[in-house]
C-alpha cells in the first residue's frame, strides 16, 4: 500500500533522487497499464517515442544509483551508459519486430452469449 504520509515527508525533506525513482516507477506501471501507452501512442509522434524510452532509462539508472550509495558522477555515467540500451531496445523490439506498433495490452471485454453468460471476446 501506498504511504502518501512517507511521500509528502520526502517531498518535505527535498529527497528528489527518492521522487524521481518513484515518479518513474509510476510513469512505467502506468504504461504498462495500456492506457498511458495508448494515449502516448496517440499524442505523440513516432519519432519521439525512442527519446521517451532514454529519458525513462536515463532518470530511472541515475535515481537508482544514487539510492544504491553511488557517487553523483558514477550514477550520471550509469545513466548515460543506460541511453543506448533504451534506443537499442525499443528500435530492436517496438520498430524491428512488432512493424512500429507499440506493445500495448489489449482490454479483454465480456461479451454476453445466447445463453446469458459472459465470456472474454
């Protein structure tokens, strides 16, 4: 469950690498939701979507690092060691093997047969 009191006390404390982490945490939970996905998909140009994967990587590999104890300049060489591997990744696996589409889930709906019963459509 969700501490909101331990976020607002975070945001109090100035504890930004913490705020970072969590805020791309949700950014990715979200995503993975479909909606998000769907809405970026939408809103976004295609070109732009390999640059939002860096920019996931590169905060996400620096909040970590520096939570882990790491120095600033260790974690940002972490962070940008990370950039290559977001583009490579999603030009591999979003451009290359799914033709551009982006995996986003789809939403199974209850369709109602003859008999009155639901079932996944």
């Amino acid at each position: 469950m969700l501490d909101l009191n331990a976020i607002l006390a975070a945001i109090a404390a100035k504890a930004w690498v913490l705020l970072v982490a969590l805020v791309v945490f949700a950014v990715v939970g979200a995503a993975k939701q479909g909606w998000l996905s769907a809405w970026l998909a939408r809103k976004l140009p295609a070109k732009l979507l390999p640059y939002l994967a860096m920019t996931l990587s590169f905060l996400g590999t620096v909040a970590s690092a520096i939570i882990a104890g790491q120095r600033l300049s260790a974690a940002f060489g972490a962070g940008f060691a990370a950039l290559p591997w977001a583009t490579l990744l999603h030009e591999v696996v979003v451009e290359g093997w799914l033709g551009g589409r982006e995996p986003i889930p789809e939403k199974k709906l209850a369709v109602a047969n003859d008999n009155g019963a639901k079932k996944a459509a």
